[in-house]
C-alpha cells in the first residue's frame, strides 16, 4: 500500500500493515504539540477508551519517509 500524506488511518490499520515493525511511528498529538510517541500499544488503548465515550480516533499522515522509514502522523479524535 502507498501512504500518501493527509491519508487517515486507525492504529489498528497501522500495526495491520506492518509499519509498526518496518517504521520509526512518530505519533504527534496535534500539529503544535510536536512530542512524538512511538507507543503503539498505548495508542491502541487509547482508541478503545475513546470508543466507550462515542469517540473516534484516526491518524492523519503527516508525512513519510521510505528512505528513512519513519511515519508521522497526527492525532485526530472525533465525538460523536
């Protein structure tokens, strides 16, 4: 699958894709707040706590570099 940035995807599509295992995850909380956290596993526990509040949580691409393997992405939560 090719990432293009602004794609969304959930975590879950992430770690189903492999690139939690091939990539440096870079997760930002928002575009200002630039405190990366590769931390899948807590990203997944998140997304279901969220989803008990009728929240959704999605990861935009901010960027990424084949070459260095590193994936950036954005968080984006959503209420429904």
């Amino acid at each position: 699958m090719e990432i293009k940035e602004g794609e969304l995807l959930t975590i879950g599509e992430v770690i189903r894709l492999g690139l939690a295992n091939k990539c440096e995850i870079a997760i930002y909380g928002s575009e200002k707040e630039e405190t990366a956290s590769n931390d899948t596993e807590g990203e997944k526990s998140l997304e279901s706590i969220t989803s008990m509040n009728g929240g959704k949580v999605k990861y935009r691409v901010k960027s990424f570099d084949d070459a260095e393997k590193i994936l950036s992405v954005i968080r984006e939560v959503t209420w429904a």
